[in-house]
C-alpha cells in the first residue's frame, strides 16, 4: 500500500476504541490535585492573600503564590520577543509571573495553586482563601487602550503599545494612492475567539528516578522541555517532556504554558506526583485566544483595474502580555499580497496591550487574516469601481511563466500556477449555474450571495527562519522498524503518514512499522507541531534516515555476502550480489548489528531555505432568509494547490476541518468581554456557539498542484489551508448578499440577530 492509495489511518482503530493515550488518562496512584485560585477581577492591585484558612483544610498538602515562587528563584516566564521597530526601538516581551505578583492583568489570573489529596478537597480549600483586590480600569479593545489617559496594562509600556513593525517605502505607497485614478479603503476587523480544542489542557508531573516528567496535552514537547530547564534552572537531561495522544492543539497548546509550567514546580517542590486539568470553564478563563484584530487597508487602481499600489495597517489586540506568541501576524503578514502582482506595497503592525487573555498562534496565525485583508479590498474594489470579482482579480494574478516570483513585499513565491487553481475552483464549484440558483433562491424570498477568495500563505518554515526538522529509523534485530518523528500530530495522521514513507523506502509491509512520538526520553530533538511543516520537514528527514539506515546496513551486508558495496542491490527486505542469487535478509543484517552492539539507527534530519506556499481558491454561495437574518450556507468548495499530494483523504480532511473553524468563526464564534471592566460574557458553551455538523453543508475538496523543489518530497503543506480560504471566501458571500440588500458595511459574526438588524437599518 502506497501513501497515495491508503484509505484510513492507522490510528484510528486505536482512537475510535478508546484505545488512545491522553495526558488525563495516565494512572498515577496517590497524585495530588491542583486547583487554581483565579482572578474576578480583570484589572486590580493584589492588596493582600491570607492562605492560612486554605492550610489547615483537610487533605491539603500545600497552597502556593507567588511567594514560594520568588524564594525558589522563579520569575516571571514568557515567550521572548526581538523586534526592531520603525523608529529603532528595541521591543521585548513584557513580564509574566507564573502566579499574580500585585497587579492582576485580565480575568482568570492565577492568583494562588493549591494541592490536596483530592479536587473536591483542593476546590474547598481554595474558596478558603481570602484575596483583597483593588479594582482598577481596565481596557479591553484597541480604541480604549489607545485613547488619551487609559489605564495602563503596565506601566513601562506607555500609551499601552506593546510592539510596533513595519515594513515597505510608505512615502511611494502613499503617493501611489493619492495618484491613482481609484482609491479604495476597507476596514476589515478579525473577531477573536477561542481554540475550544476537543481536549482540555492537561498535565501530570512526576518524579521518575533521576529525572522529573511532565505529562501533558502540549503540542510541542521539546520546546516545553527547553523552556521547564531553563526557567527552572534545571539541565536538560533531569527533565523528561511526554505527549501522548493530544485533542486538538491548534497552536493554543504550545510554548511555555502557565499552569503546566506551575504543575511542574510543583511536583518538584513537593517531591510528589501532581495533576491537573482544565474544566471547560478554566479553558475560556485562562486559553490564549485567536485572532483579534483591525485591519485597515487602502488600494490604489488605473482605469483598467490593475493593482498600483497597497497600503495595510493591521492593530492587534494582543491580551495583558506582549509575547513573542502574541505576534505571530507580523511573521505571515506577506500574505497581504496575496496572489497578485502589486508592485508597491507597505504594512505596518501595532499590538497593543489590553486586560483580556492573551492571544496566540490560532490555526493559521496571521495567514488567514492577511488573505481576509486583501481579498476584502478586492471585493470592496470591485463594488466601487464596476467590475466583475472575478476578472479584477484574474487580469492582477501573478502569471506562472512569471515563477519563481520575486516580491516586491516580503514572500518570493517559489512556484504556482494561480489562474489554474482559480479555474479549478469555479469550474468545481460549478459557477457557471450560479445564475440559475441565484433565481431559484429569489423565487423563494432569500437572497443568495457568492464568495471567492484566492489563498496562499506560508507552510514548512517561517519567513526569515529556515525550518528543520528529524527523525530517526531503528531496524531491530526481529526485522520490525521503529520510527520515531521530531514532529508532532494531534490529529493530522503523521503516524500513518511516515510509517508509510518509512514503509515505502524500506520496501517492508507497513505493519511492521512501529511509530512513537512526543517522547523527549525517545526523541531528544524536533520541532513539534505548528506552521503545517510534518510533511514537508518530518516526512523529507524519515527519508533521510532511511536512506542512513540502508547505507550502515549495506556495508554489514558487502562483509556478510563478501562482494564490494558498489556491487550490492537491495530490494523488498533482502540484499543481493548485482547479477546473482546470492542474498542475504536485511533481518540478518539487523540481527548481526545488535549482536555486535551497533545497532541499524538512521538520523534523519532536513533543513529548508526557506517556506513553501501553499495557495487555493475557495467558493462559497450562502443563502439569506431576510424575515429571520438566518444565513444559510449552501454551497463550499475548496481547490488547493498544495504540491504533492501524499495522502488525498488524510489532505481532504485537513482543508475541510480548516474551513469549519473559519466557517465558525464568521457564524457562530465570538469572544465577548464586557467594555471597560474586561467581565466574560461568553464562559461556556450556552454563549460561545460552536459549529455542529447540520450548520455545515457538504465541503467538496479538490487539489490543483504544482509540485514545488523546496523538498525531496514535492509537497507545500495542507494544515492550515482551509482556515486561511475559509475566512475570507465565507465573509465574501455573506458581503455580497448583504450588498444586494442595501447593507453597505457589515463585520463578522453574522449571527441571524446581527444580520437581521443590518437588513433592517438598510430598509429605513
């Protein structure tokens, strides 16, 4: 079986009969239970925390603050951030204690960590301490935090900037603009929202002979092995990271997350296992959002339509701490110029601070945003000046005789034929019968809008950052493999995905493949999961160390078959004399290498120069009930061009599950806070509306590739493909029947109550 041919995944019989392996499921008999005490207040001065009460309750092993933490050496832990900005300032990463010091930054704060014998017992006690807490102002939103005398988030950072970057000659864009026969500006604003991942966050620490474990639902295990040693102040080698099978990361779950991090301290403090897990109202409280943002964009057009010029200003809302998780946007902000051929184009990103819950890297990290930026400009371009949608963008595409594409921005496009994908994605989406169901839906008193966004952003690599990763191939002495990947899955499939490629340079049955990972004690090295970059690092590395594993094996074979190396062939498991029948089993050889000591081990590893770009076209016709507001969508189909396509049904599933959290997002999702006091108005699933399967039509996928060279395997990665068409292509819809109704600007969500009163107020 080839990975082009598989249906199914090895782990799904696992999985689906409750045989998989979560961080909560780990049996540790005698494991004290930590429970957090937690802020109600979004913005107030710590006056004072008397524990004494919370001691002397029964079960209890210990209550800590940020007293303990202080005497051990700990201090504040965050993501680090170098970052020049435009006037040469320095901007670093603002302190983040891992329990509240004095100032409380947003709701949910860990103000105290109590450990008992038991959570009802560890619940009590926390009730018994008394926490005195001043409330001070707070601000929630960007207009807020920037006005003239907010209340400061802290106080170094004045006016509540927390970072600032630009890039690109903002004097030509300007002039260019102010030129320019057409000017077009859009305000496009990004709701934030949550991950709400299947599997709350989880953890277990424990002591295991020389070494202190943490077990956790993480999607980076190595990098949390990294941050534990060095914010701790332990080695590397006394600290063992494991991740098992993980529910859902989406990049909420990685860095150096506060409770996992405090769990961890714990157990070492106490010389006792710990455990902790998040109840789903932790998760809203304490989870570091996604998104978050105003988008300003202005273009500049000739008469013809064609792009001149591209000016966009995007302001984060980044939460109550400036980390380098906070700005992960500036990294993909090239995706603002998208698929087109603009030669000048300026971007400048403000983060600014506020009291809610941080932000961090959310399915896409900032490529979905960019794409939703400039295909709504383009949408709004086209409404202005007259012209079809779909020809403004076609005459501005990039042509493919013009790869590799050199940028006049930031990201140089190493291959794509983006009038194909755009070709592919109407004629799957059947655009041409638009017109017909348009009437049908006129006919039954809806209006019916259509959406088309054109995709592409980063995958294997940042921009700037050249990404790598490993993996190794053992061959035991029975004959099986053991393959163990730097990269980690928490619900893509990599383990049925490089045990294939394992499987198919080996030439051996898949079965005999054996796949771990998430293991520091196993895998010391690897770059985790994040920036849809397994496939083309990961997979490129196994075959590395397949290809390192067959050559230590060739050489016991040209000893064992007394011939030169040059002269010996491998095929299916055996090698063999060029030219004769006389072989030798590579089971043999594997027997003979363990029996001397030296077992068969290839380390893989592989390096890019640079990111791959994925890039697709998205179709999608929603219909609108104007007696409810009730937006119904219809229609969606997703084209790809994501280079070799390894795994077709494993590739379908990542771009539809991409498009179901942006679908979400413009629907359903919204995190609401309270203005000017930072209260959560949406805590549990009774405010917070998730998509369900019947508020989804049928997701058709389909891939148009263009193979790149940045890697031996040909791909450009697919996990966050469908997030970054899926905002834009299903706002463009909702836009465009709302334009036919009179509705002239409209931000998501478009709940039914919210569009209900847009066709209202449009009507008089």
């Amino acid at each position: 079986m080839t990975t082009a041919t598989r249906k199914g995944r090895i782990e799904d019989r696992r999985l689906i009969t409750g045989q998989g392996r979560y961080a909560d499921d780990m049996a540790e008999p005698g494991a004290l239970v930590a429970v957090f005490l937690r802020a109600t207040l979004a913005s107030a001065r710590l006056v004072s925390l008397d524990t004494s009460a919370a001691k002397e309750m029964p079960g209890v092993a210990a209550v800590f603050t940020a007293a303990e933490l202080e005497a051990d050496g700990i201090g504040p832990v965050q993501a680090p951030i170098k970052l020049k900005g435009p006037d040469g300032t320095d901007w670093n990463a603002t302190p983040r204690h891992l329990l509240v010091t004095d100032r409380v930054r947003h709701i949910g704060e860990p103000l105290a960590m109590v450990i008992a014998g038991t959570r009802a017992q560890a619940m009590d006690a926390a009730e018994a301490i008394e926490a005195e807490l001043e409330e001070l102002g707070a601000v929630t939103s960007v207009d807020e935090a920037s006005d003239e005398g907010a209340p400061l988030v802290h106080d170094d950072r004045p006016g509540n900037l927390g970072a600032e970057w630009e890039r690109g000659d903002w004097a030509a864009v300007r002039a260019a603009l102010e030129a320019a026969p057409h000017r077009v500006h859009a305000s496009v604003p990004v709701t934030r929202v949550t991950a709400v991942a299947m599997e709350p966050r989880t953890a277990l620490a424990r002591p295991e002979g020389e070494r202190l474990a943490l077990y956790a639902s993480h999607q980076n295990p190595v990098a949390m092995r990294a941050a534990l040693a060095h914010f701790l102040k332990m080695e590397p080698e006394s600290v063992r990271c494991v991740a098992g099978d993980v529910g859902g990361a989406f990049g909420m779950k990685s860095g150096p997350l506060r409770e996992e991090m405090l769990v961890f301290w714990a157990a070492r403090r106490l010389d006792q296992a710990v455990r902790w897990r998040a109840d789903r109202g932790e998760d809203f409280l304490s989870d570091e959002a996604g998104r978050g943002m105003e988008i300003e964009v202005e273009l500049g057009l000739d008469t013809d339509g064609m792009i001149l010029a591209q000016g966009v200003t995007m302001k984060l809302n980044i939460g109550a701490y400036a980390t380098g998780r906070s700005l992960s946007p500036i990294i993909n902000f090239g995706g603002v110029a998208g698929v087109y051929r603009t030669p000048l184009i300026a971007g400048r990103v403000e983060a600014w601070l506020t009291h809610l819950v941080p932000v961090a890297a959310y399915r896409g990290a900032g490529r979905p945003e960019a794409t939703y930026a400039i295909e709504m400009a383009l949408d709004q371009a086209a409404r202005e000046i007259g012209m079809d949608r779909i020809e403004l963008r076609r005459k501005n595409l990039i042509p493919a005789a013009a790869m590799p594409w050199k940028s006049p921005f930031m990201f140089d496009y190493d291959s794509g034929d983006f009038a194909q994908v755009l070709d592919t994605g109407l004629a799957r989406a059947d655009h041409a019968g638009y017109a017909a169901r348009k009437a049908a839906s006129e006919a039954r008193g809806r209006v019916r809008g259509f959406g088309l966004a054109l995709c592409i952003e980063t995958a294997g690599g940042l921009w700037g950052q050249p990404g790598r990763d490993f993996a190794d191939v053992s061959i035991n002495a029975d004959g099986t493999v053991t393959l163990g990947g730097g990269g980690f899955s928490a619900g893509q499939g990599l383990e049925t995905l490089l045990s294939d490629l394992a499987a198919e340079g080996l030439e051996l049955p898949v079965d005999r493949v054996s796949y771990h990972q998430g293991d520091t004690a196993r895998m010391e090295r690897g770059g985790g999961m994040g920036g849809s970059g397994a496939t083309i690092k990961v997979g490129s590395a196994v075959r590395d160390a397949v290809a390192k594993v067959l050559a230590q094996a060739k050489e016991l074979a040209s000893d064992r078959l007394e011939a030169d190396a040059a002269d010996i062939e491998y095929a299916a498991g055996r090698f063999r004399v060029a030219g004769t029948d006389v072989e030798v089993e590579l089971t043999e050889i594997a027997r003979t290498a363990a029996e001397r000591g030296k077992p068969l081990l290839g380390r893989g590893e592989f390096h890019t120069d640079g990111p791959t770009f994925p890039n697709g076209c998205h179709v999608c016709e929603v219909e609108i009930d104007p007696e409810t507001g009730h937006v119904k969508i219809d229609r969606y189909t997703g084209v790809e061009d994501i280079g070799r396509v390894m795994q077709p049904q494993m590739a379908e599933g990542q771009v539809q599950g991409g498009v179901a959290q942006a679908l979400g997002q413009i629907f359903l999702e919204e995190m609401r806070y309270t203005p000017r006091d930072g209260q959560l108005l949406t805590g549990s699933f009774m405010d917070y509306a998730m998509p369900r399967a019947a508020d989804l039509p049928w997701l058709m996928t389909d891939f148009a590739n263009v193979p790149t060279e940045k890697n031996p395997l040909g791909v450009k990665g697919v996990g966050e493909a469908g997030s970054v068409g899926g905002l834009a292509a299903g706002m463009s819809a909702v836009l465009d029947a709302l334009a036919q109704a009179g509705v002239e600007t409209f931000d998501m969500p478009a709940t039914p109550g919210r569009v209900w009163e847009a066709l209202q107020a449009a009507q008089g």
